[in-house]
C-alpha cells in the first residue's frame, strides 16, 4: 500500500539550531516527493520537490531534502533554523499524471527564541 | 496575480445538510483539485478536473460531488453531512495536465464544521 510516515508529530527546537524532519514512504512506481510547508489558516506551500537526478535537491526559505531510495526515506533538513520557520510541515509523495498525492500526517514545529 | 481563492472561508453546518464549496484557480489555471485535510492529519485527495472533465477520484463516498465550469472555476459538493465531515477543503490549481505531480498551487481553504 501507498503510504507516506512522518514519524515525528512535534519537534521543538531553539533558533539558530539545525533542523531535520523525517519521512519515510512507501510506494510501488517510482515516487514524485514533495515537503509543504502550512502556516496557521493558510494553504499549503511548496517548498521543495523531487523527481530524478541529483538525490539532494535546495528549496526555498533554505531549506534542503536527501532522497535515500535504499531507506525510503526524504528528510527535510535546514542548517539554522528562524523563528519564522515555526509551522507545520508535511511530506508528500505522488506519481506522473496524476495530482493525487498522498500526504503525511504532518511534523508540527515549535521555535524557542 | 490573485492566487487560489475560496469561499468561504468558514461554514457551520448540522447534520443531514447540504454544503457547496467554491474555488476559483489561479488565472490561466485549468486543473483543480480538491483535498480534505481533517484536524491532526495531512489533506486527502478527493477529486481532480481538467478542462472540466474528471480525472482522478480519491476513495470519498459518493455524497462528495464535485464540477469544472467553463471558466474552470470549481465547486464541492457534500450532500448528507455528517460529523466526520468537518474539517479544512483545501483546493489547488495548476497549468497543465497530470503530467507531473508538480506546479500545484494551495489556496487557504473553507474550515467546514458539522454540528
């Protein structure tokens, strides 16, 4: 079965710290995987994808994610986290020719100042 | 450019109701999808259009109905509400055809609570 585990559900960490939020699929073809971002009352933001290629891909706000085929896994990382950055976050996983993507449970994050 | 807009933003509705949500994509947009997101859990496809036509269907019952209108705007439909219902709809729009899962724009959503 298709299935995308997002293991942590809170993750708190200070400002300026580093940051990694874990995800693991599951997923017969091979996989499209994505990291949203969703702020208290909004939709969701696109922060990074990956399709083929360079297994390290660069988002925006700074953010990076490492697709490991061997693990299953795409782990969000980010170098020194801002207390902006507090929201919640969500991995994605979808295939070609379909906008059917299924989604996490989502990893809500809590800045300390 | 507007992005993604839905109406409205929240609902208060009661069992056994009827609900209709809108959605207009972003100009030049002609795929919409819709996702439910309930409370502590990541959003659930439910239905894709293309240039009105269906294209993907999530597993919703058949209380949830859903359409494309020429200008590819969009509206959901719930017919029989129940409790389990409630939660956030978040639509998306993109430019082109399910090719790649890619260029899908959220809009802010309608919270629909069943009372």
């Amino acid at each position: 079965a298709q299935s995308v585990t997002q293991p942590d559900i809170h993750i708190t960490v200070s400002e300026g710290a580093s940051l990694e939020l874990r995800c693991n699929y599951s997923y017969g073809a091979t996989p499209y995987l994505f990291w949203y971002v969703q702020s208290p009352g909004q939709g969701l933001q696109l922060l990074l994808k990956y399709f083929s290629g360079d297994t390290l891909v660069q988002g925006i706000k700074g953010f990076e994610a490492e697709f490991k085929r061997s693990q299953s896994s795409f782990n969000l990382r980010k170098p020194s986290v801002h207390w902006s950055d507090a929201a919640e976050y969500f991995c994605a996983v979808g295939a070609a020719g379909t906008y059917k993507y299924i989604f996490g449970t989502g990893t809500r994050l809590k800045v300390l100042a | 450019d507007a992005g993604v807009t839905q109406s409205p933003t929240h609902l208060i509705k009661t069992r056994g109701q009827h609900v209709t949500l809108r959605c207009s994509p972003i100009s030049g947009h002609k795929s919409v999808s819709w996702y439910q997101q309930v409370l502590g859990q990541g959003p659930q496809f439910i239905f894709q259009y293309y240039e009105k036509e269906e294209r993907g269907r999530g597993n919703f019952p058949d209380r949830f109905s859903a359409r494309q209108f020429p200008n590819y705007s969009s509206e959901l439909n719930v017919n029989a509400l129940l409790l389990g219902d409630s939660a956030l709809y978040l639509c998306a729009s993109s430019p082109d055809p399910p090719i790649g899962p890619e260029k899908l724009f959220f809009g802010s959503g309608t919270q629909l609570s069943v009372l």
